[in-house]
C-alpha cells in the first residue's frame, strides 16, 4: 500500500472540564505514535488538561500550497501531545499530505480532509492521519490538509488560557457559528483548501484520481472550512461534502451545491440542540443531503467514540459514497 505519513492514535476531544473547542488538524508525519492512554473523547484545552511538548515530527511527503503566510508567521509553529494525540498550532505555511490507496483497490475517487482546533490548533491524528489512512484502506485517495492558523501565545501556559478565554461560552445556547458570514470573505484556510483542490485535480493523473471526483469532509472547525469553501468559493466545486460535529445554522445554499453528508452527536456541547438549519437549508433547496444524528458521542469523536453508535459514521459515509457513484472505480 502506497500509504503516505500513516499515523495512529486518539484524538477526540469531548469538552469534558471546560470545553476544548471545534478542531481542525493536518498533517502526516514519517514515525508512528504511542497508543492514546486516554479513551476517545477525552481531550480538551483547558486549565485542568495537562500538555507537554512534542518535537515536530519528520513530513517528508508534506506539498506545500505556496498561498503565502498567515497572520501569525511571526511566532514559530510549535507541536504538543494531550493524552496521546499530536496537535500542531501556529502553523504559517498551508500544506497537503497525501495518503494513496493500494492501486489494487483505488477507486479514483479522492477526499481533502480537514481536522478541527478552533482555527488556532490543528488535531493531526484523530482527524487528519487515521481518517485519511481509514480511507486509502478503502480506496480513496486522501489528502490531509494542513491550513493555516491564528496565532496563539508561544508558552504553553498562555496558550491553555488563550483556548480557555476564547471557549469559555461555546457551550451557550445563544452562541452560533454562522458559515455564511463567515464565507463572505476569503480567509486563509478557505484560499488554503482552494489551493488543496486546485493541486489534486493539476495532479491528478499522477495520483490516480478522478478530477470530477474529488470531496471535502471536515471536522468542526474543519467543517467550517469545508462549509465556507463550498459557499464562498463556488469556482472550486467540491464533488461532495462532509461537515463532521460542525455548525448546523443555516446557510445560503448555492445553486450547484454538491451532495452532503452530515454527522452529529446529540450530546455535542458545541452544535447539537441549535436546531437542524443546515439540513434544512440543503433540503429546501432540492439538493441531495444525508443526516447522521447519533445518541452519544459529545464533540471530537473523530471516528467514533468508542461504547456510542458513532464509531458506525464512517462505514455508513463509504455506503453513501458508492451509493451515490462516487467509487464507481471501484472492483
């Protein structure tokens, strides 16, 4: 199997003291991690979890986008471990990871993942390594996007406080993240994940890929990157979507709106009873939309919290992809 940066361990972060906050990850680096010690679900950023620093770690197969700097270049990209789980912030320089499929089994379709972190960290394992190398194990070719990010404080005091102060009512009722005011300009991460597709399709026949088949999926705040992408940036028209535990508000649907796939736990602290906008918006505008809402599994659950009927949301997205030809490669 021509599998590029396989990384595995835990990442899920449940909000579990204070609240951790939507996720977006990256990354794919060459060495293999310890087993989480922690179970799926346990990670948050808040004064009570503990983090300890993380030599970044070797990506030799990283592309980078050339979509400049961010904001925060001025402060070095730094990497940390939460219970087994690498995370990067910080980062200043857009890149894609690729995870190829055996050729054996490729299907030609292919898929940008992008991992959640709030804009400001980026959840490499649970969102980005083990749900692309999930896929290449069933033959889509995935491309782990690592977008830039806000800055945070460099010491690790301070950042635990940044991510406190900024999470502290995303619990709230009244608290909306809204993907269409947030598609109204260009930010950093949707010119990032324009780039990403932009390359994939230039590359195509090199990876053997279908470049009319190429998808986003995207957790939390990496939902809101896939959301955002596909609203404000309708020149790069995405084959079809998967907003993972992101936003549910509703949104301006476009005309050429790609299918959708939806999954979401009913005890998300985040997003889950703020009503169903997103679904709505998507079925009104006659377009095709599949909603997954399951009984447990909090918020970061990746691909799956174990004990919950949430670890099934991926088999049940492979099903809905070929159910709707996007591995018509397939053998």
């Amino acid at each position: 199997m021509n599998t590029v940066g396989c990384y595995t361990s835990g990442r899920a972060r449940a909000l579990g003291h204070v609240v951790a906050g939507l996720s977006i990850a990256w990354a794919s680096p060459a060495v293999a991690a310890p087993a989480a010690p922690a179970p799926v679900g346990a990670i948050g950023i808040s004064a009570n979890d503990s983090i300890s620093p993380l030599a970044a770690p070797a990506e030799p197969n990283a592309i980078s986008l050339g979509t400049g700097k961010a904001a925060a270049a001025s402060v070095r990209e730094s990497w940390f471990r939460q219970y087994g789980s690498a995370f990067t912030r910080n980062v200043t320089n857009a890149t894609i990871t690729p995870f190829l499929p055996d050729p054996a089994k490729a299907t030609g379709a292919a898929i940008i993942v992008a991992p959640g972190g709030g804009g400001m960290f980026l959840s490499m394992e649970a969102e980005g390594w083990r749900v692309a190398q999930a896929f290449a194990n069933k033959g889509v070719a995935a491309f782990v996007l690592k977008y830039r990010t806000r800055p945070t404080p460099a010491g690790e005091t301070e950042f635990k406080a940044a991510m406190d102060a900024m999470f502290a009512n995303a619990v709230r009722r009244d608290t909306r993240m809204k993907p269409d005011a947030a598609a109204s300009r260009v930010s950093d991460s949707m010119a990032d994940a324009a780039a990403a597709f932009a390359l994939i399709r230039a590359r195509a026949g090199e990876w053997h890929v279908d470049p009319q088949r190429i998808g986003m999926i995207g957790f939390s705040a990496g939902a809101m990157v896939t959301m955002t992408t596909t609203l404000g940036m309708p020149e790069v028209k995405p084959a079809f979507i998967a907003p993972v535990y992101g936003s549910m508000e509703a949104v301006t649907v476009p005309a050429d709106a790609p299918p959708m796939f939806a999954v979401l736990a009913s005890d998300d602290p985040l997003f889950a009873k703020k009503g169903f906008g997103l679904i709505d918006s998507w079925q009104q505008a006659g377009k095709q939309v599949e909603f997954h809402l399951y009984q447990h599994g909090g918020h970061g659950f990746g691909l799956g919290k174990k004990g919950t009927t949430s670890t099934g949301w991926f088999d049940a997205f492979m099903l809905w992809l070929d159910t709707n030809g996007f591995l018509k490669g397939a053998s």
